[in-house]
C-alpha cells in the first residue's frame, strides 16, 4: 500500500516535471527516426528538449531532462530517480552508485550515450540503503528543506546587513515575500515535500531491514500466482526451478485460496449470520464503506472547520482593535490546563448574553481603562466589604502558574507579555492602593492624637 | 443464578456499570436544564464536573470488570469480544471521554457550546441505548440471560428523550453561542477538537457495526454477523490516530503554538518515536516479512512507535514542571501556599521529589 501511493506520488511529480520541455515521447522510437543530432545530447546543447528516448536492438533507453540523472534499470527501461530508488529499496533490489566514476556498460546499447558523472547502474550489486540515499539525494537538494535553508541564510545575510532587501530565492516553485514564508506553493513544491517526507520513512524502514544477505527473497511463486487465472489450481511443482521458499509462497496462496472456499461453502449453506464479519459484496459492502468514509469525513470536517473559523477569526481580529488589559481583570483559579479565561478581556468572555448579570466594576467606567468600559471586575454575589484587591489576591499565583505554562510551551508569548504586564500594572496599583490607605491610617492616628 | 455469573467480579461488575449510566443523568439534566432556563456562563459544567469525572470512573472500572469477565469466563481468548452489549457500554464511555475533554474548551475559552450540550445528550441516549439493548434482546448476545419485555419502554424513552432535546435545543440554540473561535490550527483547541471527531468516529463505527445487522436484515432479508474481525480492522487505525493525538494534544499552546515551541517540545518525542521503531524492526518486528500478518504486524510496529512517542511525551512534560518547581520546593513544603497551583503539576513536584529521594 505504502508503495503504492507513494508510486502514484512520484509519477505524477514525474510528470509534472516533464512538463518543464517538450513531451515524452513513451513508444519506443526506432534509431533511424531520431535526428542524429539528438542521439547525443549535450547538456549545453539542448536545454529545451530535455526528454527522448531511442531503442537499439529492441530495448530502449531514456534520458530524461539535463536536471535529472540518468538512471539504468538494467537493459529493460529506466526511470526517474525517486522510483528507480523506492523499487530498489521496497524490492530488495540491488543498486550500485557509480557516481564521480566512469560508467561501466556492459550493454552495448548504452555505449553511445554521453558519459554522465550521476549514472545508477541497477546491474551492479550493492547496498540498497545507500544506492536509495545517493539516488534521491539529487532530489532533496529541490526540495523545500533546502529551500527554507536557503532562505533562513539570506534572512540571517539580511538581518546582519541591516537593511530590509527582499531575496529572491532561486527554488522556481516557491517565493518568498519579506518575511520569509512561503507565499506560493505550486504541485512539484507539493510533490517534493512528499517526497522528502517519504524518503525519511523509507530510510528508517530500510535501515530496519537489516544487511541485503539476510532478507528473505521475494516469493516470486506467489506473482505468478496472481497472473494466473485460476491460482488455486496451480500445484507447486508445477512450477520447475523455483527455490523452496517459492514452492512454500504458492502452498500459501493456494491454502488462502481454499480456505476462501470453505467460507463461500459454509456461507451458501448457512447464511451470512456464520461469518464472523460480512462479506465483501452487495449489500455488505456498505458496513465497510461507511466506517472509513465516517473517519475520513470527521477528519476532513474538523480541518475545514478550524480552517474557517481561523479565517473567521482573523478577519474579527483586523476589524478590531485589542484593547489592553484593563485595571482590574477577573483572576480564575487556574487549574492548571492552560490560562484562565478571564486574565484576556479580549476573549469576549463577558460579551455573551450573562453579561447583565455582572455588575460593572467604578474602574471601569475611569479614563484609565480603555476598550470594554463595561469589563466588570467582581461578581455581584461578592459582598460588598470585598475589595478589588482582595479579589486580586491569587494573582501571583497565577503569574507563577502562567510562568510555569510559558517555559512548558503552553502559554501563547503574546498572551504571556500581555498578562504578566497586566499583572504588574495591577500589582502597582494595589501597593499604591495599600500605601494611599495606610497614610489615611497615620493621618487619623496623627489626628486622633 | 445463572453458572456464568457466579463469579467474584460480577458482583461488582453490575453496580458499576450502573453507577456509570446512571451518573451521566446528572449533566445531562444539568445542561438541560441551563438550556431551558437560560442559565448564564459555564456553571453548569463546573457543578457536574465531579458528577461527570466520578460517572466516567464507575463506567471505567465497569467496563474493565467485564472484559475480565469474559477472559476468564467466556473464554474468547481476549478480553474484549465485540458483543453487543459490550459495545453498548463502549458508545457511552466513547461520547463521555469526547464530553470530559470538550468541556474544558468551553470552560476556558467558552468555545464549542453546542458541541457540549450535544455530546451530553448523546451520552445520555447512549446509556439507555444500551441498556435497550441488553434488556430487549433485539441484538443477540452473550447477554441474553437479561432479556425481558421492557425493551419497548426504553425505546419510547429514546425516542421522548430526543425530541424533548431537539425541541430545546431549537428554540434556546441562540443562548450557545461561541465567544471566541480558533485561531490557528496548532493549537490546543484544534487538538481537542480532532480529539473529539476521532472520539466521535469511533462512537459512530461502533454503533453503525452494532446496529447494522438489523440495517442488513431489514434490507437485504439475511442477518449478518458484525464479529471482531469487522471492528478491529475498523477501529485500528482509528485508535492509532487517537494515540496519535494523545501525545500531541498535551505540548500544544492554547490559542497558537509558535514554531519554537513545537520545536522544543517535539523534539525529544519525535526522536524516541524514530529511534524505538527503528530498535522494533531491528528486533524483528518486521510487516515485510510475515506474509498473511503484515497488516497486524504493521500495526503493532506503529502502535508500539507511537507509544513510545507519546509515553516520552508525557514524561517531558511531567518533567518539565517538575524542573520548574523545584527550586520552589522549599517554600511548597513550608506554605500552604504553593507555588503552582495546578493539582497536577504540584504531584508531579511531589513525584519528582521522592524520586529524587529514593535515588
């Protein structure tokens, strides 16, 4: 499965970037009908026309376009560099670098092509993992890796020039505006990423794989089982020349095939109800078809959701400006599974329909406070004789406990400044409530003297 | 009594089992009622949020006796059979989990108001779904020593119990508005959010899988059997996506997660998750290589990936605090007054230090 889509991946990247020139040509072209100035093709030479194929004595040959390698899958046909890889490394088939070495043919057929410095020869034994690495490595150097690299070394040139000048990045599939991001993001950006993302699975499974001499081959037994139209009927040694573990891969797959059998049987006699899950067919298809499209749909669902209340969000944030925070925020108790709700007023907490309910703190209504006048500070059920500072009592806890969330990493920076700037303004104000209060005491005290 | 139930464990099994379905009456009535009168603010949530936590426990330890039961009685040669009536103790505990974390949401951000009053509901029709189930013997299963005519009752009190919550729900949706919306998709709503879809699907897999035999009868005339296989190959990748998001959803930031905080926080996990699964397939836990058991292999090598990723996970973050807090040990031991004041980050100072202790 794996193999699969990523095939279906690389060959529509493939394609993708055969569109850069002129378009293949996938039938096998006789000699005679190519001119023969493209039987040899230079890489100077011929920048425009960067794909064409010619057959010497029934088999052919690609050369793909001057960014490409040239790989040999043997003398059969040859591909592009990211296939000829994965089938390498997914089959257990041999590859050989001949990379900064003079290619060695063995096939006349390739003898007049020109000499390249990145040839593969699939013919030649060798290390899979390595042969996979060294194939796709021409790849990964297109890819947005090496682009974001690239860029985050002209932004770190730019910062230490200290003048804001755009850098045009060479990657043709992706720009970038003044901050770096990636603006435009065409399907071979897509398709690399794929690609690089794939190559790390592949490389783990690969290294996973243990040395080439240890690998169990291939039941080929069980291939041509497949092509056959009746594989059941096939008896292994039917098959001449195969090894043990082939003989042993067509048992197993006639055995499978049996055992089919005798389910179809029992279900002809009984009914479905004896299976343990329905069979694939009819009516039954739907119990495995809605399951998958449930998990599919939520999945897609939640992204789109998410995605439209960001951009929901994002247009509300443009409309309006954030006020600060105003001189007496509420302080929920934090429980510790992320910041309380109140510490922001701009979360529109107290914007929902209970918002008669709370009755407007005097600060509110001061000059001092901007934004949301009517943020309240205290519950109407608080009694009267509790003070805003009062309520602000748990407030270095929750500074301690939003310091703790930042260095986790689940406090936003930006909420974090804003709180704990809110949290000082507070803390000033108290001590200068706490000192107002305590010199009316000594004037009273002097007074009463 | 019946030989299959004199055992030890089914003398716990049952109350259990019944404290869980019971209990989930209480927000339910709660969020119904706050609907109905327009209570303001989340209240509500936090008055039953004992209720919910003690109710999800009792259906924990409930369903856990039970699959214990059928190890060691039934003899299915697992613990989890796909029974119906099993299934049937799953949909609530599925909705309730999806509840328990969604609520938070609404607690602090007042974000997914409908999908909570709705989860609740669900939860509620659930429980007497299964006990439908259980009582009626509409679905034959292992269960069948309960059967009695009440089924009939309980579907009436299904169907009463929908519509009096649609009815409220259409006429009071304008009290469920959200006051704030997501911001960025990395973050710890988004992850509570895909939390839920999952918890949901896999909800709605179980129940399509419990209720299509009589779907298949009613349709095609032939009754099917909906047995393990079904569900485990449904549910697998399911659960493993759930897993997923069990070790992501605890390093994300509310509102947005910056690219330096993804990056300090999943580094050592992503790193352990590779490095694990590269030991499991130098150890021989190879799906190329097993033939007819690729699939399950293959499975079990990202199972196993993923828990370690999420195991290394949870232990930076426990950590983490704990490396936070210990330098505030001190005044934590001598004050009531402790510098962190989340239960969970002050037991895991608390861990760490007898850690530190015994070491």
């Amino acid at each position: 499965m794996f193999i699969g889509i990523a095939g279906g991946a690389f060959n529509q990247a493939r394609e993708m970037e055969m569109s850069y020139g002129e378009q293949p040509c996938h039938r096998p072209v006789p000699p005679g009908e190519l001119p023969a100035s493209r039987r040899t093709p230079s890489r100077s030479t011929t920048p425009t026309t960067p794909y064409w194929t010619s057959t010497a004595n029934g088999k052919y040959v690609t050369q793909l376009s001057p960014e490409k390698r040239t790989y040999f899958a043997g003398t059969d046909h040859e591909q592009s560099s990211t296939i000829v890889a994965l089938h390498s490394t997914a089959r257990g088939r041999p590859l050989h670098r001949l990379r900064g070495q003079k290619s060695r043919h063995r096939n006349a057929d390739h003898q007049g092509l020109p000499e390249s410095a990145d040839r593969v020869d699939l013919d030649r034994r060798g290390d899979c993992g390595a042969g996979t690495f060294i194939a796709l490595v021409p790849n990964l150097v297109r890819t947005p890796v090496a682009g974001s690299a690239r860029r985050f070394a002209g932004r770190a040139a730019r910062r230490r020039a200290g003048r804001d000048q755009r850098v045009i990045e060479g990657a043709p599939c992706v720009s970038s505006d003044n901050s770096g991001a990636l603006t435009s993001r065409g399907p071979i950006f897509w398709a690399r990423t794929v690609q690089t993302a794939l190559l790390c699975v592949v490389t783990i499974v690969d290294a996973g794989r243990g040395p080439v001499a240890l690998r169990p081959p291939r039941p080929r037994a069980d291939v041509l089982l497949r092509m056959r139209p009746d594989p059941a009927g096939v008896q292994p040694r039917q098959l001449p020349g195969l090894a043990a573990h082939d003989r042993r891969a067509a048992r197993a797959a006639r055995d499978r095939q049996e055992r089919r059998a005798v389910l179809n049987w029992f279900a002809a006699k009984y009914g479905a109800t004896i299976l343990a899950a329905p069979i694939r067919g009819g009516f039954d298809n739907v119990a495995w078809i809605v399951p998958i499209a449930v998990f599919m749909l939520a999945t897609l669902g939640t992204f789109v959701v998410v995605w439209l209340w960001k951009r929901r969000s994002l247009a509300l944030a443009g409309a309006r400006r954030r006020p600060v925070a105003t001189s007496c925020p509420r302080t929920n108790q934090p429980t510790g599974r992320g910041p309380a709700r109140a510490h922001s007023p701009r979360d529109g907490v107290l914007n929902g329909p209970h918002r008669r309910y709370l009755r407007p703190h005097p600060r509110a209504a001061s000059p001092s406070s901007s934004g949301r006048s009517a943020i309240p500070s205290c519950r109407p059920t608080r009694p009267a004789s509790t003070t805003c500072a009062s309520a602000r009592r748990p407030s270095t806890r929750t500074s301690a406990t939003s310091t703790s969330n930042i260095q986790a990493g689940k406090y936003p920076e930006a909420d974090y400044a804003e709180q704990r700037r809110a949290l000082e303004d507070e803390a000033a104000q108290v001590i200068a409530e706490m000192e107002g209060l305590t010199a009316r005491g000594m004037k009273s005290t002097r007074a009463g003297a | 009594l019946n030989p299959l139930l004199q055992y030890p464990e089914m003398v716990i099994h049952p109350p259990m089992l019944y404290l869980g379905y019971v209990g989930f009456s209480v927000p339910f009535a709660f969020a119904l009622g706050a609907l109905m009168m327009r209570y303001p603010g989340e209240k509500w949530i936090h008055i039953t949020r004992r209720w919910t936590m003690v109710t999800w426990l009792f259906l924990t330890c409930g369903i856990f006796m039970g699959a214990h039961w059928a190890y060691s009685v039934l003899g299915w040669g697992g613990y989890w059979g796909w029974d119906p009536v099993e299934n049937a103790s799953l949909m609530p505990w599925l909705t309730g989990t999806a509840f328990l974390h969604s609520v938070m949401m609404q607690e602090k951000r007042g974000m997914m108001k409908n999908w909570n009053v709705w989860l609740i509901f669900s939860t509620f029709m659930l429980t007497i779904l299964g006990t439908l189930l259980t009582r009626s013997g509409i679905i034959s299963s292992v269960h069948a020593f309960a059967q009695s005519p009440i089924g009939a009752w309980f579907y009436t009190f299904i169907r009463l119990s929908f519509a009096v919550c649609l009815v409220t729900f259409l006429i009071r949706r304008d009290h469920l508005k959200s006051e704030n919306k997501l911001e960025s998709l990395v973050s710890r709503e988004s992850s509570f959010l895909f939390n839920n879809m999952i918890l949901l699907a896999a909800c709605i897999t179980v129940l399509w899988g419990t209720l299509f035999p009589l779907l298949s009868e009613a349709v095609t005339g032939s009754k099917v059997t909906m047995g393990a296989p079904f569900y485990n190959r449904v549910n697998i990748p399911i659960g493993l996506f759930l897993l997923f998001l069990t070790g992501i959803g605890p390093l994300l930031a509310w509102r947005s997660t910056s690219l330096r905080s993804i990056r300090r926080n999943f580094m050592l996990p992503v790193d352990c998750h590779g490095r694990h699964g590269h030991r499991l397939m130098i150890a021989g836990v190879r799906p190329w290589n097993d033939g007819d058991d690729m699939q399950s292999t293959f499975f079990s090598l990202i199972a196993f990936t993923l828990a370690a990723g999420v195991i290394t996970a949870i232990v930076e973050e426990f950590l983490r605090g704990a490396s936070w807090c210990a330098p505030r040990r001190a005044r934590i031991y001598l004050s009531s007054d402790a510098c962190c004041s989340p239960g969970a980050t002050r037991g895991a100072m608390a861990a760490t230090s007898s850690t530190s202790a015994l070491w």
